[in-house]
C-alpha cells in the first residue's frame, strides 16, 4: 500500500472507467458504458449529481419547450437500477499515476456537511449565508447541500454561520475525509464548464445595477419558486434579453459562439410571458444561432411573444429611479435609451479548470481553452484519457448525452484493443 495514503484508505477498487464529473455528461456515460456491460467508478466534487443542470427549471408553458432539464431525473432513475457502477459524491482525485497501461488514483472523500437526518429544513441556514448559491437545492431533491465551489471554507475562508444558527446541530464543518484507491483502464474527464463571469462585462452594470440578472439567477429563481413580480414597486412590465455575454467577444478572449444561449433566453421570455401574460419582452442579439433540432418552429412561436431587436446594447446604466437602462442603437442607426425592470444577461458557457493533481498527463487543449479537440474526437491527448460534454467545448443537455454515447463506443474499443494486447 501506499505509505502517503494514510491510514483513512477504506478500499482499494479496481474498474475499467474512472468518470470525473457527476454532470448529465458524466451520468450518461455511466449509463451508456453499463449498457455496453462496462464497469465505472464516478468521482463527483458537489455532495449531489447533476452539474449545472440539477439548477434548471422546467420551461413547460402549456407544452414542453424541449430545454432538456428533466431528462437528468431519467438518468438518475435508470442508474440507480444498475450495478456496473460506484458513486463517489463529496470527492476529489487526490493523486493519480500510471502503472503499464493501468491508471491509479486515490480519491479523497469529504465527509457532507449537512447531516440530513438532523435537518429540520427551517431554513436558517440560507438566511445567514453569505453567499448567494453556497446552499444548493438540486431539482430532483428536496434536501439542502453545501456547494464546495461556492463555500467560502472551500476557498480557505472560516465561515460557521450557518453551523452556528442551526438549532438542530445538523451542520458539521470536520475535515473527515477517507481515502480510496482506485485502479482503472480508461479515464473519462466530464468536468463540465464555468458560466461567464458576468462582472468581466462591467458596462452591463451586473453585481452594480439592481434589476440586472444572469440567465441561471432566473432560472434558479423560477425553479424555487422565489421569482416575485410582486416585489416590483409598480409590478413587473418589461423584461429585456441581452444576448452573447461572454460569448463571440474577442476582447474576452470568447471568440465563440456558446450555442445554447439563443435557446435558453427564449424558452425563459416565453415562460415568462406564459406566466405574466402582461409583461413586455425584448430580446437583444447579434443573430439567433439555431443549433437545437426544430428550433425555426421555436423561433416562429416567439416571435409573437417576444420583440426581437438586432443590437448588442453598448451599456446599461441606473436610471434616476434606479431601474436599469438599456443604451444601443436603434434600426436608424440612432442612440435609443430603453428603461426596462428586468435585465438579464444571457451568460455563456467558459471553460473550466478541471482541478485535477499536477501527476495527471497533460492534456490538449483547444483554441478556446476547452480539454481535447473538436466534438467529433473525444480523445482527451493521451492514451486512455478521454473527455466528452462541456468540458470539451460549449454544448446543450442533448449534444452531451450524444457526445457520451459516442465517448462510451471509443472507450469500448479502447478497452478491447487494450485486453488483446495491441499496441494503445
Ligand atoms: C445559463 C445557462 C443555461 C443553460 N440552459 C440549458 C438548457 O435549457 N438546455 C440545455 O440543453 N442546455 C442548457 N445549458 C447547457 C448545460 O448547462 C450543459 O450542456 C450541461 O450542464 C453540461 O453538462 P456537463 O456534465 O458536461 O457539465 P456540468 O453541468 O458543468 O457538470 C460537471 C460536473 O463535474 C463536476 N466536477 C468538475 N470538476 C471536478 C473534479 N475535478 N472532480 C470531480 N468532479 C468535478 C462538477 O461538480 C459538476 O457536477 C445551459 C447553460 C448555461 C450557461
């Protein structure tokens, strides 16, 4: 045994994928390697599955406008009926190295912070926290979790308020960790992405300007049951759309286009205007990118709801009563100030640093900083190392879960070749 484990090493677990990332890419790849009759070990950081999507709202207004949220709940529900695979939550790729053609790896696991059997689910907890999305509520789950991203412990900050107001003690900030050793054949990085920072766009006011939101604050908003019109001193009228933040902006070192955010604003307007018929909607674009399948009918049943203008605001102040304004150039090519009570940035998909031990084989990188080449290879720069979803570059639900099953038939064959002896 290795010395440096110490002596919190439970099991030494030997599979044929290691999957990093509990996302709906990580979570279909599991699925479809079991399907092939392969066996996985998932290694998740958060203390719950499903990535970002596990934050999304539905968007059904009388019928369901396809934006893919539910189907995690699909691959929840089929997993849990298969035994080709281990589920490590709360965990992390401690140290990893490579023996003949077998990747070795001790994953560390922290021990959850709330201890759901104790939790009353009064709530305090989020009223004290100071940071906002630091407890997480997933949307197949009623219980309530700390994120390790958002935490401010997770970034070496001491923070006990909500341990501290909890009358029923269910918080506990121990550094309980135990260790596993795992030894696969082939490794799956899923890590997913990062949304754009929107504050990096500092002349859209977002964290300066109250009213101004990001496309995830509204849909984690919508989801929760805590998006209130009501709390708008006159109502709530008028909501604007602002497109392609984060996204296609050379200067932001983006120079894509993040390929789902057309789609996301114009499901959220449209639920909107499902729900408060009397809003008045606007959505601000370069051009609508329509990568989803039948995404033209979409447009079409928009384009009665929502106006569409052709301009990528060149800023957005406060107005004298501290509504947001929305500054861009009209059709006449003549500066327009437009007040809305509601902006919200259309954030796009960045990548993300995959936090993995400095022992772990470089990978390649693509020329917008995303792991591996383009979407049709999912090999990640190194034997045995693939990647596939977000991690690779910016996809919807539907083109992850296609890109794991592609993923899942090269790590098949990988898998195979590697049992014949061949040369890898
Ligand atoms: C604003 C916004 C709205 C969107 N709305 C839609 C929509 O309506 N419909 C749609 O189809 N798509 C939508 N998308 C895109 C969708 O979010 C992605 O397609 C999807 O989340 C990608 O899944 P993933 O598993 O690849 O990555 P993620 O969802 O990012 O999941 C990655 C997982 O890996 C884990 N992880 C990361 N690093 C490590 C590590 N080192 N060790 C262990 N675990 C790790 C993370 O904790 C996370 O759970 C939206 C995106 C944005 C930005």
């Amino acid at each position: 045994m290795n010395s440096k484990i110490g002596k919190n090493l439970l099991k030494n677990m030997k599979k044929d994928v290691l999957i990093i990332g509990g996302g709906i890419t990580g979570l279909s790849l599991c699925w479809e390697l079991a399907c092939l009759g392969i066996e996985s070990i998932l290694v998740e950081k958060a203390p719950y599955l499903g990535g970002h999507v596990s934050q999304f709202a539905c968007k059904a207004t009388q019928t369901c406008q396809r934006c893919g949220a539910c189907v995690l709940e699909d691959y929840l529900s089929k997993l849990s009926n298969t035994g080709l695979f281990e589920l490590h939550l709360n965990s992390t790729i401690g140290s990893f190295s490579q023996i003949g053609k077998k990747f070795s790896s001790v994953v560390s696991h922290k021990r959850s912070q709330i201890i759901n059997e104790r939790c009353d689910d009064c709530n305090l907890c989020s009223k004290v926290c100071p940071v906002e999305g630091a407890l997480v509520r997933p949307s197949f789950d009623s219980k309530l979790y700390i994120s390790n991203e958002k935490c401010l412990n997770s970034i070496g900050i001491h923070c006990e308020a909500c341990a501290q107001i909890c009358p029923q003690g269910a918080i506990e900030f121990g550094e309980k960790t135990k260790e596993i050793q795992i030894e696969a054949s082939a490794v799956a990085i899923c890590t997913g992405f990062t949304p754009f920072d929107a504050t990096k766009k500092a002349r859209f006011g977002y964290q300066r300007i109250p009213g101004v939101l990001t496309t995830l604050e509204l849909d984690s908003l919508l989801r929760t049951g805590n998006f209130e019109p009501a709390a708008f001193a006159d109502g709530l009228k008028s909501v604007a759309f602002i497109q392609c933040v984060g996204s296609r902006d050379p200067k932001l070192g983006a120079n894509y286009c993040s390929r789902i955010c057309c789609g996301v604003s114009i499901r959220l307007a449209r639920l909107l205007k499902n729900r408060y018929p009397e809003i008045r909607l606007s959505i601000f674009y370069m051009d609508i990118q329509t990568f989803e399948r039948e995404f033209d009918k979409t447009l079409d049943q928009a384009q009665n709801e929502i106006t569409f203008i052709r301009a990528i605001p060149s800023e957005i102040r406060a107005s004298e009563n501290n509504r947001p304004e929305v500054i861009y150039n009209g059709d006449d090519d003549l500066k327009q100030i437009t007040p809305f009570d509601l902006v919200i940035l259309s954030v796009g998909i960045a990548p993300r640093d995959p936090d993995l031990p400095k022992s772990f084989p470089v990978l390649w990188q693509n020329r917008d900083g995303f792991i591996g080449a383009d979407e049709n290879d999912v090999t990640a720069g190194h034997p045995g190392v693939f990647v596939a979803g977000a991690a690779q570059g910016p996809k919807s639900i539907a083109d992850c879960i296609s890109q794991s099953i592609l993923a899942a038939s090269r790590i098949k064959e990988y898998l195979d070749r590697a049992k014949m002896g061949e040369k890898l």
